[in-house]
C-alpha cells in the first residue's frame, strides 16, 4: 500500500510541474517588445556620474553559474574559482526557460551554490493567467517544502539531507534538486506601474558569532597540549596577544544580483531583494528608467571566502583585527570616541 505522505508529496510536485509549464508557454510566446532608453536627467550638485539608463527589450536576462568545488586526497574540499565565476553571461529567454523554471543544478558545486537567472521579462500578454499561476506556483512550492521538511525531522536519522530523503522515496528524480524546486518565481505587482528599477551587486555583510572575552575563547581550546592541531595553536598564539579584546568568528557573505524597483504608485522604492529567477513584469511607463546591465565582479578567496575586491579607504576606523591569516577569528576592539581633548 503506498504511503499518503508519499501521495500528497507527488501530487504537490505534479502540480508544481503543470504550472511551472503553463508559465514557460506564456512567457516564452510573448510578442517582440522594445522602448527607448528613458533620458539621464540633469542633476546638478552631483559628483558622482551615474550610469546611463537601458533601453527596454522583451526580456534582459544574465546567467550566474553556481560556484564549483573541488575535493583533495585527503578529502577536503575547496572552492574552484574561474573566469565565469561572478561574470554574467547573457542569456537568450527561448534557450534557458527550461532552466530558468526547472528542477535542476549543477554537481560538484558550493554548499548551497545554485545557477541563477537575473533580469526581467516583459509580460504584455495573457497577464492575469500568468499573474495567478505565479501565485498558485508559489503556493505550491511553499506547500511542498514545508510537508517535505516536516517528514525529514520525523526521519531523519535514515537521510542525511531532505532532497535524499525526497530521491531514495521516489518523490523527485536523482537530478532533481530540492532548493531548486522550492524556489519561488519572482513577479511584480500586476495592478502598478514599474517605473524604475535597477539591477547591481550586493557585496556588504556578514554573520558572526561570539566568542567571548580573553578567557572565554582559550576555554574553547582542548586543555592537552598534545590533542590541540596546528591551527588552534597558531589561533591561541594570537589571542594571547591581545588580553583586552572580544573574540569572533565572522563569515562575509558572499555577494549576490540584488534587485531594486519603484511603482508610479509609490513614493519610495521597495527594500532590494536577492534574486535568482527573473522578475516578470507587467507594467511599465513610456520613460521608465531601468539601469540592468550588470558587471563583471571582481572577487579573491581569502581564508576560503569570496571577497569582492574594492578600493581602500580611510574613512573606516579599524576595530576588528583577523587573527591568523587563513582563518576567520577576529579580535574586536570599542572604537576610539572623540571626547573633543
């Protein structure tokens, strides 16, 4: 007898198919569109130039590949970084629809690395029926991830991750991939005029955790000296050089296409908001201006970080100082305050 679960999972996934399809055929049968690029206002009191606006096409579209790895003899693995890494590549919409909408990534890539599909696509035809299965899209999609993540808690201890869980029940296909399905399709509000929108890269923030003081972070150093390795020696070697500070360890998030738009209807624009699949868009005014082309990143690894490389300043005080050079421990100190003396 086959498990329900199993059924409702199937059922949920057939659905995600059906309208994934029904949007693919709407998008991909659009008729030709283009409008001018808007004119670059003249703002003075400006130092900076900004860029000029884009004209306006069918569809804009950058392919962003996933980042790849490798593993050594001893099994450690490392990320491989090539010239297409954070280079995107322009893609025609009838060559990757089947992508863009699909279930599918790459091997061999970064932890939660995936291809992403930036950019926009116009949509001037069969607006509403698109509009509601983007909608009924993503509602299925949430509907699948949350009844897949409640059965790996429940069974956990057989898999070791939910898109296994989801392959070895016959739920999804070995090539599948699960965050790939879950992922929602992007559109804009179908009722507003998008009158301005620009694509560009994130390449600020991070995430950290304590450490503690001085004594708090020698405790979490094995007390043997014979059980301690190579790095935490050379780690409690440099904390001990600085008895005054906090300790963290502190990731950099690695950068990512942000999007930013304002509606007519709106007096300031929506928070920016990562995107990994392009924004179908249904609306848009004789002159609104769109600033889409995106560049090339220029990034380095440093301690088995991607790092965008960026002009120095010293208008930054430092209050952080890395530990070692390939390891993420930083020494934190309170930032010197002007007391006017």
């Amino acid at each position: 007898m086959s498990d329900p679960i199993d059924n409702q999972l199937l059922s949920l996934f057939s659905e995600i198919k059906r309208l994934s399809h029904e949007i693919k055929s709407s998008l991909i049968n659009q008729p030709p569109f283009f409008q001018k690029a808007a004119i670059q206002p003249h703002r003075s009191g400006y130092n900076k130039v900004k860029p000029p606006f884009d004209p306006i096409h069918q569809h804009h579209i950058y392919y962003i590949k996933p980042l790849q790895v490798s593993e050594s003899d001893d099994g450690e693995v490392s990320i491989e970084l090539t010239n297409l890494d954070y280079n995107p590549q322009p893609r025609n919409l009838s060559e990757s629809i089947h992508d863009i909408y699909g279930f599918s990534s790459l091997p061999h890539r970064a932890l939660n690395a995936h291809h992403r599909y930036v950019g926009y696509i116009i949509c001037s035809e069969n607006q509403t029926n698109t509009f509601n299965n983007v909608v009924a899209l993503n509602l299925r999609k949430d509907e699948f991830k949350a009844l897949a993540s409640e059965q790996f808690k429940i069974y956990r201890s057989q898999y070791d991750s939910i898109n296994n869980m989801l392959i070895s029940r016959n739920i999804i296909l070995e090539q599948d991939n699960f965050e790939i399905i879950t992922r929602h399709a992007r559109q804009a509000a179908i009722d507003k005029t998008l009158e301005r929108m620009t694509l560009s890269w994130k390449t600020s923030g991070d995430t950290q955790k304590s450490r503690g003081n001085y004594q708090e972070a020698l405790k979490r150093f094995p007390e043997e000296h014979s059980l301690r390795t190579e790095k935490q020696i050379k780690l409690m070697n440099a904390i001990h050089k600085y008895p005054d500070a906090k300790f963290v360890v502190r990731f950099k998030q690695r950068p990512a296409p942000v999007l930013s738009v304002k509606y007519e209807e709106e007096k300031s624009w929506e928070k920016s908001f990562p995107i990994v699949s392009p924004l179908i868009i249904y609306k848009i005014a004789s002159d609104s201006e769109f600033r889409v082309t995106l560049p090339r990143l220029q990034v380095t690894l440093v301690a088995g970080e991607i790092v965008p490389k960026q002009k120095t300043t010293s208008r930054k005080k430092m209050n952080a100082i890395r530990l070692v050079k390939d390891q993420n421990w930083f020494a934190l100190f309170p930032e010197k305050k002007d007391d006017g003396k």
